[in-house]
C-alpha cells in the first residue's frame, strides 16, 4: 500500500447515485440553480446521502438567502444596503459550495448543514 491511498477519500466514498451521475456531479448540481436544483434532487435522488445531504443544504440555503434578501428590501436604507451587500457573498458562497461538492466534500454549513443533517434523519 503506498502513502498516498487512502488520502484522496472523498465523503461518499463508493457509493452510487441513483441519477446515474457520479455523486459529485450531482452534488455540484443541487446548487447550481439554486433551491430549484436542490428540490428536484431531494425528489428524484434515492440511494446516495452525499447527494441528498447537498440537496438539502441547497435548498434551505437558498430560501434563506432569498426570504431575506426580500426582507432587507422592506427595510429602508440600513435593510437596502444589507440586501446589496448580501448578493456578491451569496456569489461566493454558491461557488465554494459547489467547489466543494465538486471535490467530494461535505461541507456543512455552521447552521443550515446541521439543519439539512437533521431532516434527512427524519
């Protein structure tokens, strides 16, 4: 066995979509247009928890981002400005998660991971 296996392990390891994609083609996809992407994986995703978990993640995420960009749009100047403020960091955020995704990584968010964790327990 040489030092290097074993390094590249990836979150899903050998398991298997049911989309037919490799996991993490299809988890990069779950947030590629947004909760959109993340619902329709959550429904047609059968077998792989990679997939699914980054589904989740997708979808609560972005509501979020979009209730409260629509929230901050009612609330004069200070609310304006958050609301401008919060799009380049949800540019940032969507391409590092798909990144990561892309790399076989289940990254959590610090609250919404733990969230989309709980409800594929359920």
């Amino acid at each position: 066995m040489s030092s290097n296996e074993g390094t590249n392990k990836t979150a899903y390891g050998d398991e298997k979509s049911s989309t037919g994609l490799e996991p993490n083609i299809a988890g990069l996809i779950c947030y590629l247009f947004g909760f959109v992407s993340g619902i329709i994986f959550l429904i047609i995703e059968k077998d792989s928890k990679f997939v699914k978990f980054h589904a989740m993640q997708s979808t609560i995420t972005w509501v979020v981002v979009f209730v409260l960009s629509f929230i901050l749009g009612f609330i004069p100047l200070i609310g304006w400005v958050l609301a401008i403020l919060l799009w380049p960091v949800s540019v940032i955020l969507w391409i590092v998660l798909m990144i990561k995704a892309y790399q076989g990584s289940l990254m959590k968010l610090p609250i919404i991971g733990n969230m989309a964790a709980q409800q594929l327990k359920q």
